[in-house]
C-alpha cells in the first residue's frame, strides 16, 4: 500500500491509477472501520487526516481527468475530518523520488499525454 507524498503530475499511469485504487482501500479501512490494513503503516498516518486524504483523492482525480480518464468512485465529502494537510512521512521526498527513479517505468518524466 502506498499513498505517494509527490505531485501526481510526475506519475506514470500505473502509479497514478495503481494510488488511486489504493486510496480507496485505505478510507475504507478507515470510514468503514475495516480491519485489513489497520496496523500499516501507510493506514496509521492518514488516520485523524481524512480531509488530507480526500484532498490528496482529488488532486489524483484532477490529474486523471488532465489525461483524459474518466472517474467514477467519488468520496463521501461529508466524512472529511482532521487536518487538511499530511506532514508525517514514511519516506522523505528525496526517497520517495528515488524509489521512482529506479522503477521500471515512466514516472517523472514529462510531458505527460
């Protein structure tokens, strides 16, 4: 499970749909009290942070429709609660930016279609 931290601009389109699914599961996990993946660590910093999450949602949304995607799963506004914005990382910037760097795939290179 993996929420990047980084502009979604500079993800390929595996990593921009592949968060986008995984955002889902995790406010699930977390409006719906679901038990899988309460104790990861990806879970435990965006609890008391869901209008955080819902902004990082939309800001994946708007990057798919920039593409030309459709979206179809929007989140339950009225759930949005704690702080708006997420300062607790699993890895730095530089790190994350590293991981992408050495994947197999488009991420961070521009321009995007």
């Amino acid at each position: 499970m993996r929420i990047w931290d980084l502009p979604p601009e500079i993800l390929c389109r595996q990593h921009l749909l592949g968060e986008h699914r995984e955002l889902h599961g995790l406010w699930n996990v977390i409006t719906l009290g679901k038990t899988g993946y309460r104790e990861h660590p990806e879970t435990k910093r965006w609890v008391g942070r869901l209008a955080a999450l819902y902004g990082r949602h939309e800001a994946l949304v708007a990057e798919m429709h920039r593409r030309g995607y459709r979206h179809k799963t929007p989140l339950d506004d009225s759930l949005t609660d704690g702080l708006e914005e997420q300062n607790i990382l699993i890895d730095s910037l530089d790190e994350q930016v590293r991981m992408l760097t050495e994947k197999p795939c488009p991420c961070l290179i521009a321009p995007w279609p």
